[in-house]
C-alpha cells in the first residue's frame, strides 16, 4: 500500500467518523422513515405500528410534554445535529465522495454482520432451529418504513442513549472507564435483545432468537464504537431490509 493510499484510507476513516458526514448520512433515514411514515404506515391490529424505539423515545416526550411532545422531540433531534454538524469544523468541506464510499461500506457491513452473526450463534448454540421466531406481515413498503426505523431509532436508543447512560452510570459507582464501557456494551445488548419480545407486537420469546440478537447488539455497539453512528445506522437499517424484505 502506498503512502498516498495510507493517508487516504486514513483521512476516510476519521471523516466518516465525525459528526459532520456521520449525521448528515444519518439524516436521510430519518426523513425518508418519518415520509415513509406518513404515506404508507404500517397498520396491524387496528392501528398504526411505528418503530418500537421511536415509540419509546416518542413517548417519553408526551408523557413530559403532553401532545406537543413528538414535535419537540423531533426538533431537539434535527436540532442537535445540526448544531453538532455546524460545531464539528474538523472534517472540513463536505464531499460528496465521502458519502458514497460510506454507504458502500454499510453495504458490505450489512452482509458481513449477517454471516458473522449468524455463525457466532451458530457456534453458541449449535445447528439453530429459528434465528427469528416470528415475522412481520405488510407490503414491502411498510417493511422498509419498520428497516429503516430500527436502524435510526434502535440505534439513538441502545447505542447512543442506554451504554451511553450505563457507562457513565457505573463510571459514578467507581468502575474504571474499560470496565465500565464493557459492562454497559453487554447490558445494553441484552436490553437490546429483550425489547423485541416486549408489548401486544413482540415475539415470542426463544433462546435463540434472543442470543442471536444479543449478539448482534454487540457487534452493532463495537461498530458504533469504532465507525460512529451514521454508518451503524445504515448498517442496521440495510440488514434489516435484508431481512424482512
């Protein structure tokens, strides 16, 4: 490799990280979940479903601010953003080429997590009789409104907000800073885990199913770790197309 290859590769690799091209490759899945949302929402059961970490996240806010809550929360995310993308002056220019090659890196992610998951699991629990006990009904539509919401909104959920929370939480209590990012990286994927088996929506709960996505949660937090938020969301949001389309 040569040294003009070694400093592109590097400079790639810390602007792909930083807030600037991570949340504005972010954002696009935001706007097309929340279009997507409004003329095609998935309805079961008699009612609208959006995704279970947006619920969550939504909720919150109506319980703290009553009916105005969603649109609160909403501009607080495209707000902070936003500012971190006017703050984050270190990655210069945007280029458009950076994008490109980051969504052909979340591509590749995307495939490589599902045979790398898969065979972890595999590995842990032997043959697997059902990796996902239950699927989702809908038009392919719906299902990539539901792909993309988790990979934005599971992810603001585990990654950011919950290890985020643990790990400061168990740096209070006196856990040095590896331990306590370990420590809250696997709470985090099992809280990751258990929440697809929660609600009148959730699956039925099945050991397989619930390492195999444990798992998964904690490749997703080492991605985040390593790449930062905008590629993880892609990441997850493709594999999950993948998956239920």
């Amino acid at each position: 490799m040569t040294t003009a290859v070694r400093s592109s590769a590097r400079t790639y690799w810390s602007q792909s990280r930083s807030h600037r091209y991570s949340l504005l490759f972010a954002l696009p899945l935001l706007l097309v979940y929340e279009l997507l949302g409004a003329i095609s929402p998935v309805r079961m059961q008699g009612g609208v479903v959006r995704n279970g970490a947006d619920v969550v996240l939504t909720d919150l806010f109506i319980y703290l601010l009553g009916p105005r809550g969603p649109l609160v929360f909403m501009a607080m995310v495209i707000g902070g953003a936003l500012w971190l993308i006017r703050r984050d002056r270190s990655a210069g220019r945007v280029q458009p080429g950076v994008f490109a090659a980051m969504l052909g890196e979340a591509v590749v992610l995307a495939m490589v997590f599902g045979v790398v998951v898969g065979t972890v699991t595999v590995r842990v629990l032997g043959p697997l009789r059902a990796m996902v006990a239950g699927g989702i009904g809908g038009t392919s539509l719906e299902r990539l409104t539901l792909s993309l919401g988790a990979g934005l909104y599971e992810e603001l959920l585990f990654r950011v907000v919950i290890v985020a929370l643990l790990s400061n939480a168990f740096r209070l209590l006196g856990i040095g800073r590896l331990p306590a990012g370990v420590a809250a990286t696997v709470l985090g994927a099992l809280l990751f885990s258990a929440f697809h088996y929660i609600g009148p929506l959730g699956e039925p709960l099945a050991l397989e199913s619930f390492i195999f996505r444990a798992i998964a949660g904690l490749a997703f937090s080492a991605l985040y770790l390593t790449r930062g938020f905008g590629i993880t969301a892609w990441t997850h949001a493709l594999y999950d197309v993948a998956v239920l389309l």
